[in-house]
C-alpha cells in the first residue's frame, strides 16, 4: 500500500496523539508499505499556535493535499482529525482518487456532545451567540470532514459505535484498532503488596474531571490521614493544583515534574488505586498504562474504560457521580481482596495492547477495504 498521512498534532512522541500516529506509520512501514505523513508544520497557515488554528489548518490542509495529489498515486488517505473537511470533501468529488480514511485520535462529534453534557447554561448574550457560533462552524464542518470519507477507524469501540449510530458509515467500513503502550509498561510483573497511595495521570484541565478528582481525593484524605495522591502528567502546575486542596493536606500531595516512562511506571506500580475520572476519551492511554502497571482502576464509561468490564477489570462509574467514584475508590483502598482480583484482570487485559499486533490489525483493515473496493 502506498498511504498519504494527514494529522493535526504534531509528531512530538511525549503526546499521546503524536506518538500514536508515529508508531502506526512506522509500524506498517516496517510490514512493507509506504507511509507519507504531513503534520501541521508542513501545511498549517500563519504562525503555529496563533488564532483560529482549526480553521487555519482545514485551508492550508487542503491547499497542500492538492498539491500531493499532483506529485503522486496513493491508495489511501487517512485523516487524522476533522480540520480536513475541506480536504476530504475536494477529494471526495474527484474522478479518480485513494480511498478516504477517518482515522480519530478522538471522535470529535462524541466530544462535543460530552462537552454539551458537561457546560452550564449559557450566560448573557456573548456566551449564547459564542455557542451559536460554534454550532454553525465547527460541528458543522466536524460532520463534512467525516461524512466525506468512506471508511472510519477509532481507538476505542464506544467513537466506532456512535459512527455507525449517526448514520456517517455503514458497519462494515468501521473498525476499531486500539494504540499499543510503550515497553515500559508492559510485561512489568504484577506486585500485589501496594503503599497507600492513589495516583492520577493527566493533563490538569476540565476534561479530565479534575474537579471530581479534586472534591474525591479531599474528601478521602481527610479522613485518611495515611493517603497520598500523586499526580503525573501536570509538571509545572503545582501552584495551580495545591491550592484546590486543604492547607493540610498539601504536603500529601505529590506534583511530580516531567518523567521518563520508566519513572512514572515505578509509581504507577506502587499505588493501590489509579483514579482517572474523565468525561471523554479517544483512548486513554493513561488507563491501560496504570493497568499494566497492576493499579485497580476507578474511572469512566469513555475511551478504554467504556470497554472494560465493570466490577471484574475496573471499577467503572457515572461520569458525574462523584458519591460512587469516592466509594470504590475507598472501598479498593482496604479490601485487599477486591483490590487484587481487579488489579489482576486489569493487568492481565493491558498486556494485550502490544504494537506489532495492533499495526497488523490495522494493515488487515487497510488490505479488506482497497480489495472489497
């Protein structure tokens, strides 16, 4: 196969997104096929991280496809994120061209109804004519980017279901095909014995559930004066972070700085509990590192974790109930035997999410499409 790769992050392997869509590209190069990948720096118009970026990327996506489309003959293009709607519609009108691919580090219509589940009315005039706005542009131009192309490919099967449910493909052009966790992570023997310690690994902002995160592990820590919260994933934001938290419970809370993989799987395998309250996910990456790591887990029906099964190998909550994420996450922190049976399935689970098989799973997608096409 030869494969034109669009993405609208950028290659930073210290990202999720980035270094997904590098070890896909890269995997299925190792199995014989040519993949060209063209990220934000090669099309993106003005300057990076300048205003309107999603729509500055959609104009200079499309400008730079053409131009590919002229120098070369693919079988597919795959698309990741849905700034390309003006790339994939022009594509999608031409006579000859490549099979179309949506290929999502994160549904972006899922996230938007997430987004709306979560907002709080709208407040005056700008904020009601901001939403309008939004409404008319965004989530319009989201459904033009994938109703313009012709197959769908997901990290996790709750986006692939609501594909197929909003009517943009048929099932039988869906997949879904989960990213593979680094090395550091898997094959770590499975440890049993625990310190008393919760972990959270993310980036600190609302999506995440930090306000959850915060109101849980407050309540908690006050009456445990033995528990620990450590916090990965948000170096540098200690000033913003501990001030959320009781005075006195501070010097509990650990704000680590940026850490190699290895460091943060050590961590990761000496809590008892990783608690990952998030409202969306593409993935998560941070779930099934935790799981690999033998944390019994206390998260969301989203990503990774709507997949899982609940009570067996996590302990999946509502996503606003705070009341039952607190107890399972106290319930898990002393009934040892509940704690190991989930560590155990969750461990057991992760160790499926190895590269070389995933990329295979996708190359088999690739190979049926163009053939039954």
């Amino acid at each position: 196969m030869r494969i034109l790769s669009f993405t609208n992050c950028a290659l930073d392997p210290t990202t999720g997104s980035g270094k997904t869509v590098m070890m896909y590209s890269q995997g299925l190069r190792d199995l014989g096929h040519e993949v060209e990948v063209v990220a934000p720096d090669e099309f993106e118009l003005g300057r990076r991280g300048g205003r309107a970026p999603k729509f500055r990327q959609a104009v200079g996506g499309w400008k730079m496809l053409k131009r590919r489309m002229r120098e070369g003959n693919y079988d597919l293009v795959e698309f990741f994120g849905d700034e390309f709607w003006l790339a994939t519609r022009w594509l999608r009108s031409q006579t000859k061209r490549p099979f179309l691919v949506a290929h999502t580090n994160g549904f972006e219509l899922l996230n938007i109804e997430r987004k709306k589940a979560m907002a709080s009315p709208p407040r005056g005039v700008r904020d009601k004519l901001r939403r309008y706005t939004v409404k008319q542009t965004h989530e319009r131009f989201a459904r033009i980017a994938f109703e313009s192309t012709d197959a769908f490919v997901s990290l996790c099967d709750l986006d692939r279901r609501h594909a197929v449910g909003e009517g943009l493909y048929p099932q039988k052009r869906t997949a879904t095909v989960p990213p593979g966790l680094d090395e550091e992570y898997l094959g770590r023997p499975l440890v049993l014995e625990r310190e008393h310690r919760v972990a959270f690994t993310g980036t600190w902002n609302v999506r995440k559930g930090v306000e959850l995160l915060t109101e849980v592990m407050t309540a908690l820590m006050l009456k445990d004066e033995k528990l620990v919260l450590d916090i990965y994933g948000a170096a540098g934001k200690e000033a913003v972070i501990l001030p959320l938290f009781p005075e006195v419970l501070r010097a509990r809370i650990k704000v680590y700085a940026r850490l190699t993989n290895a460091e943060i799987a050590e961590g990761l395998g000496r809590a008892k509990v990783f608690f990952f309250p998030t409202q969306y996910e593409g993935f998560g990456i941070a779930l099934a590192e935790a799981m690999a790591c033998g944390c019994a887990s206390v998260t969301t029906p989203t990503g990774y974790g709507g997949e899982l099964k609940n009570g067996d190998e996590a302990m999946v909550c509502d996503f606003r109930d705070v009341a039952s994420m607190q107890q399972h996450v106290e319930k898990l922190l002393h009934d040892d035997e509940l704690r190991i049976k989930l560590a155990q399935e969750g461990w057991t689970r992760a160790q499926q999410l190895q590269w070389p098989t995933v990329v295979g799973q996708l190359e088999s997608v690739y190979l049926k499409w163009l053939e039954d096409r």
